[in-house]
C-alpha cells in the first residue's frame, strides 16, 4: 500500500498497536466487562441504587399491575407465573435472547412478553415491539432477576445469530461512518462533549434515561445511537437488533442485571 | 490504479459539469456546491478544496456546532465559553504548531487515509461510500468544501 510510507516513522509507531489490534480481530479493546453504572456520576447511583428516588421503580410498578390485569380468558400473568412474579423462572431470563424451537431462531425476553400476551392470555396482539405496555412488563419481570448475572448461552444454535450480531457491531454505518465498536470499545471512559463513553452494556434495559425522561428498550437506544452517527435506524424488533442484542449481552455475560438502571 | 484514475477524471468532469450547469441556474435558486476531487500527496492535501479560501471566524462556529463540525464533542480547543470539551481524539490546542496546513486538512477530510480505524468522522469523503446513511444525509457530505475550508483557516489559528 503506497498509503504508509515507511520514512514516517513516528506515524508508524503510533498506528502499530491499532493495526494488531485489526489484524488479531480482537471484539473489543477493553479486558473486563463493566457496567454502564460505573461510568456514571456518583448522584445518578445513588438514585438508581434508592428505589424511592429511582423513577424506573414506576414502570417497574406498571407492569406489575399489567401482569395481574385480568384478560378475556379470565387468566393473568399471574395465574400461571405468580402474582408477584415469584413463579418465573429466574435463571431463565437471565439467558435471553434464547433460541425458539419453534420458531427457528433466536427470541428476546420482549419476545417471550408477546408471546405469552397473544397465546396464552389470548389478548389482540399489540401492534409494536415497543408497545409501552410490552416495555413495562419487560421491566417488572427482568426487575425479578435484580443483581443476577446476564447469563447468555452463544455456543449452541445461536452461534451463527451471534457471529451477525458481532458483524454489525463492527460495521461502519451512517455519513458519520461510525461503528458500534468504535465509541464502546475503544473509548469507554472519554469523554464525548458532556457525556462520558461506556462500554455500551446491556444489563441495565430496560432502563430510564435522563435526557429523555422515560424507561427505554434496548433497541430504543440502538437508534438511538445510530440516529447520531446519522445512519439509517432500523425497526426495535428486526432480525439485526435481535442479533445485536445477543452479541452485547454476549459480551457482557456475567455482568449484574440492574433493571431499571438510571442512565444518562 | 488504472481505473481509479479514470474514475477519478470522469468525477472531475462530471464535477465541471455540475460547475457550467450551476451557473446558468444560478439565478433561479442556490445550486447544490459540486463534489470537488482531492489529491492525497504525502499524507496530506496540499491543495484548498475547490480552490477556495477559508474563513477562520466562520470556521470557529463550525468546530463548535453539533450539527455541523462538533469537533469539540471529541477534541479539547480554545474555546472556552464552551462548557464541555470532549477528550476521545488528542486536544487540538496549538495543532497549527504541530501541524502543516495540508496534512491539517487531510485530518478533517478523511483521517481514515492516515488512521483506517479511526472514530474520527470524514467530513468530506465521497458520499456515494457510506453504508446505510439516514434519508436526511443521503449524498452530502458532512461539511461543504467551503466549510472545510474555514475549519482549516481557524485551525490554522492554533499556533
């Protein structure tokens, strides 16, 4: 390649640990999973970690009411998984996505939601992925799994998803021409104007936002992170954001689920 | 390299093109700023983009504005009533020091020619290269010739 000229010699000795790290085709630059929570200010904890100062705790609450909220098969939630969720299985949400047998690949936990919604409650399916009703209830039960690692199996049939979800990660997209990787795993800690990078972990969804004043899904903050690097946002729900979602919780398997967590 | 020089021509003829249409127009309404080619000679682009001459005041409210350059998302600089100054690339305080003026504008051009896995977003790489852009930003580059041209001037500022 003409591009690097070998009298610059400086230029070459700042390029040449990126360049291992391209050419090993390392996932990402740091060693250990951190939370989002830890890159946060010391006040933002503190009010995640209060559940009376947390405003998460509302939807947590919300959902509990959806959840023992009659249908017109005269079942709740409830009657097969508890009223107060103590019925569901823990260990189990803490694996999604996992893969459906049924349906030949992989299902998120707002997947599961759904389903039970439309199958087992019989309800008239809600419309979108992101129905406000499907994100509270997402919340209460993944609140049921609190202080539990993330616990995602990528060895079986997921593998393939997984391999597309990393593909994406690593994917320079939008006129700004950014990856995922390029902000979460180079530069966790920097500062990006006012907000300080993280790893751009998954443990904490869904989760309230600061800047936007509500609980927000996963793929919500997918778009929103490409909206900013002015790429086209795909739809909460589709194929890539599902892979997507297996990837970084595959990357941050072991991490604490901190449902609802308080992010900036 | 046969065919990129070719390509390169018939850009260049087509960004002529573009220049003679405009100016029959010109009186009906602002046309679009053509695509100008650029030259990378030595990890740097010697020539001003389009021939023209920047503006460093003008440039100095382009670094700072989020939809156009926000360079101080990522880059400490002398601006201090802004608050917040991002710290992901090096601070560019006194780059003009360190720096000669094209390998300056090489940097805001397209700094994936000298780094090819950087964050740093190519304000003014050939449009038709993106992947998957938002409708909004479909075939522009991020900052006109012009406007590059005024971030060098003021960059250029930076002693």
């Amino acid at each position: 390649m003409k591009m690097i000229e070998p009298n610059n010699k400086r230029l070459m000795a700042a390029l040449l640990p990126l360049m291992l790290l391209g050419a090993l085709n390392l996932t990402h630059a740091w060693q250990d999973a951190k939370s989002g929570y830890e890159f946060m200010t010391p006040e933002s904890r503190a009010m995640q970690d209060d559940d009376f100062e947390n405003p998460g705790m509302l939807t947590v609450d919300e959902g509990q009411t959806l959840f023992i909220t009659t249908a017109k098969n005269e079942m709740t939630c409830g009657s097969c998984h508890g009223d107060d969720g103590s019925k569901l299985d823990i260990e189990r949400i803490t694996q999604y996505p996992v893969y459906s047998e049924t349906l030949k690949k992989p299902i998120t936990l707002r997947n599961q939601i759904h389903i039970c919604w439309n199958e087992r409650l019989q309800n008239p399916p809600m419309k979108k992925y992101n129905d406000p009703r499907a994100i509270a209830l997402e919340t209460f039960v993944r609140h049921q799994a609190h202080g539990k690692p993330v616990n995602v199996d990528i060895d079986g049939p997921l593998k393939p998803y997984y391999e597309a979800g990393k593909a994406f990660y690593n994917r320079r997209a939008g006129q700004l021409d950014m990856a995922c990787t390029h902000c979460h795993s180079y530069f966790p800690g920097s500062k990006l104007r006012a907000q300080t990078l993280s790893q751009g972990h998954s443990n904490g969804f869904p989760t309230y936002r600061l800047a936007n004043s509500k609980v927000n899904g996963l793929h919500e903050r997918f778009r929103q992170c490409q909206h900013q690097f002015r790429a086209k946002a795909l739809k909460a729900g589709s194929d890539d954001y599902v892979n997507l979602e297996l990837y970084i919780n595959a990357i941050g398997k072991g991490l604490e689920i901190e449902t609802p967590a308080v992010r900036y | 390299m046969n065919m990129r020089r070719r390509f390169i021509r018939l850009s260049m003829l087509t960004a002529l093109l573009l220049v003679c249409g405009s100016a029959v127009l010109a009186e009906e309404k602002p046309a679009p700023e053509p695509y100008y080619e650029w030259k990378v000679e030595g990890f740097a682009i010697n020539a001003p983009i389009g021939g023209l001459v920047g503006n460093p005041e003008n440039g100095r409210k382009i670094a700072v504005a989020r939809k156009k350059g926000n360079c101080i998302a990522c880059h400490v600089m002398p601006i201090l009533e802004e608050e917040f100054n991002g710290n992901v690339g090096p601070p560019l305080t006194g780059v003009a020091s360190r720096l000669k003026e094209g390998r300056i504008r090489l940097s805001i051009v397209d700094e994936k020619q000298i780094n090819p896995m950087t964050v740093m977003p190519g304000y003014y790489r050939d449009p038709r290269h993106f992947n998957q852009v938002r409708k909004s930003f479909k075939g522009k580059t991020v900052l006109t010739a012009q406007e590059i041209e005024d971030v060098v001037a003021y960059l250029m500022t930076l002693k």
